[in-house]
C-alpha cells in the first residue's frame, strides 16, 4: 500500500511538471486556434483606464510615470490612475513633483494621484478605483513593471473581436533573482501561450493586462491572487483570453532568494484559494480551459502535499525494500540540500542543475506554506509575509 501511494504521487508529480507541458503545447498546436493576431485599428479607439496601484514603491514610480507618459495612445481616450495605497516612504512626493514635470512635456496626459492616508490593501484599491472608472477597458499594471510604448494599442485591438473579455502580455526580468528564477518564468511562458491557444491563459501577469470593464465584478475583500480571480471570473462568464508574446511586461525588481520565498508563500495560498473558488472552470464543455485548469492550476495547489508525502514515503520504502529506492533517497538528500543552500544565498556556486533543483524545491515549500495559512484561516499573514518581502527588497 506504501508503495502504491508512493508511486501515485510521483506519476502526479511528473505528469504536472513534464507531461502537461508537453501535452498542452502539442494539444495547442494540433488542434488549438491560431496564435493572437491584433485586429485592425479601430475608427474610434475604446476608453482606457490605467490603475496602478501602489505602495511604498519610491525606486520604480518616476520610471512608471515616464514610461506610462510614453504610451502611443490616443491622450483623450486615456486615463491614468496612480493609486497610492498608505506610502510610509517617498513614493507620493517623488510621484507628485514628478507628475507636474511630466504634464509639462506631454500634451493632454490625465494622470490622476488618489492617496490613501492608510494602507488599505490592493485588493481594497482595486475595488475602489475599478469601481470608479467609466472607460471601455481596464488595465491594471504593477509599478514596477515597463511597457513598450506599442503595448496599449496592440493590446486593445484584440477587443475588436467580441468574445475576448481578458488580454494578457508575456512577463520579463530585467534580471532574474536566480538562474531558478529564470527558467520557471522562460517555462510559464511556453505554458501560458499554449494555454490561450486553448481558450486562456490560466491567468495573468499582475505587471499588466486588460479586461472589459462592464465584465469586472467587485473582489472579496479576502482575495490573495486578484490577478487569477479578476481574469479567472470573467473567463468563468463565457469570454476568451489571450496571451499574446507580443506584449511584453518588464519587471525592474530583483528578488533575493529570501524575499522571491516570501512571496510564493502568498502566491501558494492564492493557488489554493482560487481552485476552492473558481472550480466551474473544470467545466468539460469548455474543454481546453477544464484540462488547463486541472491539469494546471488546481493540480499546482495541491503539489506542495503530494511531494511531501512522496518525499516521507521514499525512506521508509528505503530501509524497507532497498534497491532502486536507496540511491533514490540519497538524491532526495542532496536535492534537499542544494535547496537549503539555494534559500541561505550561495547557489551561483553550484551546478545549475542543482540550482534548478533547489528552486524547484524552495517553491513547493512555500507552496506547502501559504496552503497551510489559508486553511488555518489565516489568509492575511499570506499578505504581510508578501509585504515583508517588499520592505526588504
């Protein structure tokens, strides 16, 4: 019966990180639609509302500003909303003195700075803001993430066709935390193009993407992964997403091993969250959007629990049948440790393999953890971990 169990959580396990992404990218390119094209430009451009919301990000805000000022959109179509969200930091005077000599330089911008005296949460700011707007599309980018001056534009055009309610860019490091860092996001990336060709990306890039505005429903407060339930839902409703490679989000921030753990602790409990509360999206009449989504999203949740119990199991089956499960636990050792090492900062001296491997693992135990805190209810400690990370960076 052990061994049984064992090996049905390592077929799981490798199907999820091996199988599915080549299923999905061979199902995709079989019998999927055809990559996103942008439609024509439409005779009269759709309203768009830009919320960024944001808190204590003084590093990255004047670069936000200047490069949203750079956007190739039509200016009286355009809103621009910099929600700062209870800045304890020099976030608000940099964006107000640098917003005044934006205004200056460009003709027309409606930039708008909302400040919030106490931090209310993203998900708070959101729902405010979102709700406030009265444009044809929403756009909700980070602070800290860059857009080529062509990525508005191109984005709106794939609302030409009616049944898309969400567009979704690619997401790129300006440096990647680790070389761990860099190919789990080279490895969502693949995924996610092969997804949208099914229906939609399995959500999106908080850095920067477009919804429908008459689709967006108000967030529970309690939300952790509004950039999967916002998308998520309005997908849920009957619309398409698309991923399109084209649009490119570019992330300024490096994380430290440390900090990038801190934040998937969050991201583990918003993976759990979201498969406790969108599980229509297994709808097999939707079928490519139920096999990403299983396969997916819902599997990546509980991920976390089955490679701990394979991982409990494997010496037990050492000591108790010997053979190939002796040199498979020593390995489960080095693995072990090589994560370990990676998280106390000394993995650029390893073999990248080892790198790769300590990533891997550093992922799922925060995975572990951010399931844990949001089945012991505790959904806000996700939050002040995610923010801890941030304080640090």
């Amino acid at each position: 019966m052990i061994e049984l169990v064992f090996w049905a959580c390592v077929v799981l396990i490798l199907y999820h990180h091996a199988g599915y992404p080549i299923a999905i990218r061979a199902i995709a390119a079989g019998c999927g639609r055809r990559p996103p094209v942008p439609a024509a430009d439409p005779a009269v451009s759709p309203s768009v509302t830009i919320i960024v919301p944001a808190h204590n990000e003084e590093a990255v805000v004047a670069a936000k500003i200047r490069n949203l000022s750079q956007l190739d959109y039509p200016r009286d179509r355009l809103t621009i909303v910099l929600a700062l969200d209870g800045c304890t930091d020099g976030t608000a005077a940099i964006a107000q003195s640098f917003a005044r000599r934006t205004a200056r330089r460009t003709d027309g911008l409606d930039l708008r700075i909302v400040e919030h005296a106490s931090n209310i949460g993203k998900v708070a700011v959101l729902n405010e803001q979102i709700g406030k707007a009265r444009s044809d599309l929403i756009a909700l980018s980070d602070a800290s993430a860059l857009l080529e001056p062509q990525a508005l534009s191109r984005a709106v055009r794939h609302f030409g066709r009616s049944s898309v309610g969400v567009v979704c860019p690619t997401y790129a490091l300006v440096r990647p935390g680790s070389e761990g860092e860099r190919a789990y996001w080279a490895y969502q990336t693949r995924v996610k193009a092969a997804e949208g060709r099914l229906g939609a990306p399995m959500g999106a890039h908080g850095s920067f993407y477009l919804f429908r505005r008459d689709m967006w429903e108000p967030l529970p407060p309690d939300t952790i992964n509004d950039d999967f339930i916002l998308p998520m839902r309005i997908v849920l409703r009957g619309y398409d997403g698309v991923y399109d490679p084209g649009i490119v989000a570019t992330e300024l921030e490096t994380s430290s091993a440390r900090q990038d753990f801190r934040r998937r602790i969050r991201i583990g409990a918003g993976n759990l969250q979201q498969v406790l509360r969108l599980p229509g999206l297994a709808d097999p009449r939707r079928p490519g959007i139920a096999f990403a989504f299983v396969s997916g999203k819902a599997l990546r949740a509980f991920m976390p629990f089955l490679l701990l119990m394979a991982a409990a199991l494997l010496p037990v089956l050492a000591m108790r049948e010997g053979g190939f499960y002796i040199p498979a636990s020593a390995g489960e050792a080095v693995i072990g440790a090589a994560a370990l090492a990676g998280y106390f900062g000394v993995p650029r001296t390893m073999p990248r393999h080892a790198r790769w491997a300590g990533y891997f693992v550093q992922g799922h135990a925060a995975g572990f953890i951010g399931a844990l805190i949001l089945l012991c209810g505790l959904q806000g400690l996700a939050w002040r971990v995610s923010a801890a990370a941030k304080a640090k960076a």
